[in-house]
C-alpha cells in the first residue's frame, strides 16, 4: 500500500469469539465437534499470525461449498497404501482443515516410530495454511514439512494463463533456546488470498505479482481476478521466475500423481460457481506432509543448539540501511501472534462484512 492511499477500516475480534462462530458453522453441516475445533483452530491462528488471506476470510467459501454438498462434512478418511515409513491417504472429499491435520499426525507417528514418516493425501480441500502442520511437528521436536496443491491461479514461465496453484511449501526446524525456525511461502510472490484482499480494500498490487487476461503485468487486483493470472515467485525470468516455477511445479508434482489426486490446470476450484475443467485426472486436492525425527540423525539438543547458533549468527549481520537487521523465518507471524492474542483480531470491513452473511444465513450469532 502506497503512503497516499489510507489504510482500510476494521473491526477487532477476539481469537476466542472467532473460533467459536467457525467451530459452530462448521457443526451446523454435520462436522464433527472435535473436527469442527480442530478446522477453526487452524483458521483463527491464520489471523493470529497475520496471514489474514487464509484465516476467516475463507470461511465463506468452506461454507458455500459445505452448503452446496460440495464437501463431505463426515468423511471416511482411510490409508489405502502404505509401508513403515509412509502411506497414501483419501480423504473422502472432506474438508482439507480436517483431512490434513489427520494425515499429517500419520506422518509425525512414522517418524517417531521409524525415524522418518511421508505422507502424500488425495481427494481432499483446501487445508489452510502449511505453516499450521509443521508447527505441530515442532511439538514433538521434529523437522515438519508441509504442502498443497491449490485451485489454479499462476501462469507458468513465459505462459499466459492459469495452470498451477500457489502450491504452498512449510517447513520447521525447533530451536533450544530460540524460537524455532518456521518457513511458511507460497511458491507465487503472494497468496491469491492477498490479491482478493486488495480487491476489498480497493488498493493496487505492486507490478509482478501479477499479469492481466492478456499476459501483461498489472497493478490492478481486479484484472487478475478477471481472467488474469499470478506469476511466479521470482516474477520473470530475469528476476528468478522459473526458479519459482520450478518449486511450484515440485509441489503439485508431490501432491497431485505421487497422491492420485489432480494436478496443474485440474485442480477443483475452492468456490462456487467457478468454471470446472472438464478433465479430471484425479481426486480431489493433494497434499503431501513430511516429519523427520532429529534423533534419527543427530542428537536432539545438539541440533537444537546448532539452531540456536544459527539463529545468533544471522541475528548479528550488519543491518541493511533503513532496517533493523535480519528477520528469521518465522519472526513476523510469531509477532503478529503475541500482539493478536493480546489486543484481538483486526478484520476488515467487507471480511466482516462476509461473516455476518454467513450470520445472517446460518441463523449462528456473529458476537
């Protein structure tokens, strides 16, 4: 957002008040109490952590494709292959924020059980954000991976249509003393989600995050919705886009054919009322989930204090001009936690403004 353009109206939420307004519009389609929780846990701590493009601000979505019976509310979710140290689930199209929590808890019992667990999942949804997996891996001091394929939105290099998604990649590494290390990117400059909160707030994008129906770079968030496209991280090929192309390409690689779940441009959308490819080479959205037991490598408090030296070390480069040193992946969404826990969730108006829709439909009290 540029310094002219004034910051956009909001309205403060408890942490608590919106976990309880989505663990109740989850229950009232039939998911189960403990998945409905679980499912609004990982929304409201989207927002916490400042990563407002996956939080509630998606809950419209859950609910309009609950509502159109596009998503199971009660899903039978089985392991169709396996070996020691990995396993292929289904999901039984339920929704990703219960499918991947369950799958990704398989991946973190292999690891404790033979040193490392990889789990790839088909036929489920949209799961939330990747960073929510891995740090449940850091519980129990494991390195987490976590990624999806999403709904197409990024054109590849040199492409001038939607052909991938933003293929989130996560990843997590505990420290002893030091916060842990945590890793949480799409493989776009942005998540869609953020292009969709321009839009509300009416503000431009900066050029390269993406193009126009025509394959030109825009600013205006309403031309990428409107036909146009995401780039790849890096933007173009000057600037590194086909290495963000290269990523984004491993992630769907990873959960679309390892899984048996869609791939590329037959990903299902994440709305209603989207155009649908008419090919389907798989099932449903995939993810695919890594845990890596550190004992299994090294001795658990001596990696944990290689961490904290790393941590020390990047800490003290020289600082670049105008700043305060260098961030650690990780440090700006455990600070927006610790303020957000504190003085509440900002949500702007037409977020809000989508949840007392939902409100209004549901007949569920807002607060």
């Amino acid at each position: 957002m540029s310094d002219s353009e004034p910051e956009p109206e909001t309205q403060t939420f408890s942490a608590d008040q919106l976990h309880a307004f989505c663990q109740d519009v989850f229950e009232s389609f039939g998911v189960p109490q403990a998945d409905a929780d679980r499912a609004a846990e990982i929304l409201v701590l989207s927002d916490l952590r400042g990563i407002e493009s996956h939080g509630v601000a998606r809950l419209r979505s859950y609910y309009s494709l609950l509502k159109a019976e596009k998503i199971n509310p009660r899903p039978n979710i089985q392991i169709i292959r396996e070996m020691p140290g990995t396993a292929t689930v289904d999901g039984d199209n339920g929704l990703g924020l219960v499918v991947g929590p369950q799958a990704n808890e398989i991946a973190m019992d292999k690891a404790d059980q033979v040193g490392t667990g990889w789990v790839a999942v088909r036929n489920t949804n949209h799961y939330g954000i990747a960073g929510y997996y891995v740090l449940e891996s850091l519980k129990r001091d494991q390195i987490g991976w976590s990624m999806t394929n999403t709904s197409v939105i990024c054109a590849p290099m040199f492409g001038a249509e939607r052909m991938l998604g933003t293929n989130p990649i996560a990843i997590a590494f505990p420290g002893k003393v030091n916060p842990p290390i945590v890793i949480d990117m799409a493989t776009t400059p942005v998540a869609f989600g953020k292009i969709e909160m321009a839009q509300r707030k009416k503000t431009s994008i900066p050029a390269g995050w993406g193009i126009d129906k025509m394959g030109n770079v825009t600013t205006d968030p309403n031309a990428v919705v409107d036909g146009g496209a995401l780039m790849p991280l890096g933007m173009g090929r000057e600037t590194g886009g086909h290495k963000g192309y290269c990523l984004s390409s491993m992630v769907d690689l990873l959960c679309g054919p390892l899984s048996g779940g869609n791939w590329g441009p037959f990903t299902p959308a994440f709305t209603v009322g989207h155009t649908e490819s008419s090919r389907r080479v798989g099932k449903g959205l995939g993810h695919f989930f890594g845990a890596m037991k550190i004992e299994a490598f090294i001795d658990l408090e001596e990696f944990k204090s290689q961490i904290d030296d790393w941590i020390q070390t990047f800490r003290a480069t020289k600082p670049a001009p105008g700043t305060n040193g260098p961030l650690i992946p990780g440090d700006p969404e455990r600070e927006a936690e610790t303020v957000r826990r504190e003085s509440g969730i900002p949500l702007i108006l037409p977020v809000v403004a989508d949840l007392q829709f939902i409100a209004d439909d549901s007949g569920i009290e807002l607060g």
